[in-house]
C-alpha cells in the first residue's frame, strides 16, 4: 500500500479470495472510523487477468475497471512507456496559467525573465520525477520560443531572431541563458541516483538495493526487459551523474570500484581497460574489491598479457589505499571537494565541454536595462538585421 494525503493506492494478488478479503477490511475501516470510502470514485486496474475474472473481481469491489495511465498525484502512473497524449494535463495546464499574459507588451529582456523566471519552472515538478517524452519538451519549447520573440502563444520561423540552440546555452557560453529542459530534467533525475548511492532506509530504496546493488549479479546500468520507461529515464543520466561526482571513500560500501572517481583523476574503468574487460562482475563495490591488503575483483581465468600488467599496475596503486569501516562514503562534486550533490551544479557542468564567451562578461556584467543588453547580445551573434538605402544623382 502506498498513501499520500487522500490518494491510496493498494496492490495485491490477482484472486477473488485477496478482493473479498480487502473488501471485508475497507468495510470493518468503515464502520469503526466513521469514513467511507467512495469506491465510484476509486478505479479497479487488473494486471494479466483474464476479462471475465476481471469483471467479477471489479464487481465485488464496487469499483469500475479502468487502465494505465492513472493519474497519481498529478503525475501518470503507468508501466509503459511514458507518451506525449498522457502529458496532456500537463501541457493544458501550461497554456492555461499564460493564457491571460500580455507579452507584446514588454521588451525582449522583460520576456526573458518571465521566461526563465516562471515558464521554464513550470513543468519542474514533472522533470523531477519522470524523464519526459522529447515530444512533450519540444511542444514546451516552441510556446516558449513564441513568447520570447513575439510575446504570443505562436510564432514563425521568421519571426525567431537567434537559433533555439544558440538561446538554450548558459550566457558564459553565449547564449541567453534559457534553461535546456532536456538537460536540466536528467540532471533532476539524478537526485534519485545519489540516493541509491547511498545506505537504503526507505523501502523502495531497499527494493532498489536487492535488486541492483552492490551484492548483486546486477549492475545498475544494465537494461533488464521488466524495467520500466521511468526506471530507463532514470538510468539514462547515470553515466553523467558518475562523469560529475567524486567520493572520498570511507568503508567503500557505497562507491563503485571500476566506474567511480575514487582513486586518481579518471575511473579505473578507462585507467585499465584491459583489466576491466576481464571482470564478471563490473558492478563491484570498493569495499568487495579490496579485501586486506589483497583485491578480490572476480576475473575471468587466463588473463591476457595487457591485463596481467594492468594488474600489476593495479595492485601497487591501491596498496596504500585504506578503509574506515566506520565512516560513510562522501560523494561531492568532482573538483569540488567541500560541495555536495547538487542538480544546479550538475547542469552547469553539462555545459563544461564549451568554449567561454570572452564577450558574455561586458553584455551582462553591467548596469544597463535588460533590454539594452537583450540588444547587445544580439548585434554581437549578428542578429540584427541591416537595411541599407542608396540614391543615385540625377544630372
């Protein structure tokens, strides 16, 4: 059972007896509470049951059969791939809340902020939760690419002053700094990362733990055919969320030997790859692999080689390495040693790859008004288009 504020959800075993013994208790709840359960409100979702069985069940219940999507708290609850028309409440919301706006009304800079300020948060509750469809984003984007250029709900090609690429990247990059909702809903995902990096003490964290940590055949980023679409979005930043972090390992529990920044300036996945490649079992921990003085890395018999002098290499790089039994492993931002975990943080690094703006400085580092430096930016990318006029003399 989970519950959360007025909605329950309950899932139990596909047999009349389980639906005739849940209704007996939501009955005796009832009588004893004084709060009745509306069950015409309430949906019946059957799960591999054949129909006939299924309508007998929903008729004991009292609840019509309904299927996936639900909608729970705001957000669609589904096992399948997550599509863009289950995101429609989102997207209604959305022209919604801007319908009543007057955007012709304010100069460019004026947009931007409204933009970045409340449009580009306006779906952060979804993207915190769920990786959503390309589709979905891309129809976010054009409303907001409408309202910055035009200040309406639609807008042409034409009418777009500056590539959508070029406005996505942060300013010290040259850009205009509108948030990527692509990238910037990975980097939120990747909260639910760090807490799987971390000891378990909720239960779904526990569940997570049995079945893709550290003492499991598992690795956390293998694709298994009973994963869901949102466990896929969630493992779909995991290569970013290990390239941005670093541990300073304590008892190793919780950091990963080969993919981790742990030990040295690159992962000793890349270090020694040909010793990697002889691993069964890629998803062990510090604290597995180092055992005494010794490692215990689980390889494949017969190493080549490259791999035998890798191990070599390997063994005299970690003899001075010691653990703490007693202290927890500290991830931080990698070159960041005194900071947390931080989805800001990560976002900007998304971006580290690319060349600084030495002229973004003197078009926002100033106290000139928004639009002057909305200006500014844009006769700086050649924006501006030129009309030029030319007379001939007549004698």
């Amino acid at each position: 059972m989970l519950q959360y504020a007025d909605d329950t959800l309950i899932i139990l075993q596909g047999e009349l007896e389980q639906i005739i013994c849940l209704k007996n208790i939501l009955s005796s709840f009832s009588s004893f509470s004084g709060l009745h359960i509306n069950f015409d409100k309430s949906t019946f979702i059957p799960l591999n049951i054949p129909p006939p069985i299924a309508v007998e069940m929903a008729s004991t219940l009292g609840c019509p059969i309904s299927s996936f999507p639900q909608p729970y708290l705001g957000l669609p609850l589904t096992a399948t791939k997550i599509r863009i028309s289950d995101l429609q409440p989102l997207l209604n919301r959305f022209d919604n809340y801007f319908a009543g706006w007057r955007g012709h009304l304010l100069s460019q800079g004026g947009r931007e902020v409204l933009v970045n300020a409340v449009q580009s948060n306006f779906p952060i509750y979804s993207m915190c939760s769920i990786l959503l469809p390309k589709g979905a984003i891309d129809i976010i984007d054009a409303k907001r690419r409408a309202f910055l250029w035009t200040g309406d709900k639609k807008c042409s090609g034409a009418a777009c002053k500056a590539p959508w690429d070029l406005v996505l990247l942060p300013k010290s990059k040259g850009g205009l700094g509108i948030k990527d909702l692509h990238v910037q809903n990975k980097c939120l995902l990747q909260k639910f990362l760090l807490k799987l990096h971390e000891p378990p003490t909720a239960p779904w964290q526990m569940w997570f733990s049995n079945k893709y940590g550290w003492s499991s055949s598992s690795n956390l980023g293998d694709v298994h055919s009973s994963d869901t679409a949102v466990w896929l979005g969630i493992l779909d930043g995991l290569p970013d969320f290990r390239h941005f972090t670093s541990v300073q390992v304590g008892d190793g529990a919780y950091t990963s030997f080969w993919h981790d920044h742990w030990l040295g300036g690159a992962t000793l996945m890349h270090s020694f790859p040909a010793l990697y490649s002889h691993s069964r079992q890629s998803n062990i921990s510090v604290a597995k692999a180092i055992s005494g003085d010794s490692l215990s890395l689980s390889l494949h018999p017969r190493l080549t080689a490259a791999a035998t002098a890798e191990l070599n290499s390997l063994a005299a790089l970690i003899s001075d390495v010691r653990l703490s039994p007693n202290r927890r492993d500290v991830r931080h931002m990698r070159g960041l040693p005194s900071t947390a975990f931080s989805s800001a943080i990560s976002y900007s690094l998304s971006f580290s790859h690319l060349d600084d703006d030495v002229f973004a400085p003197s078009i926002w580092h100033n106290a000139a008004p928004s639009r002057c430096r909305s200006f500014l930016w844009l006769v700086h990318h050649h924006k501006i288009k030129h009309q030029c006029s030319s007379s001939r003399a007549q004698g």
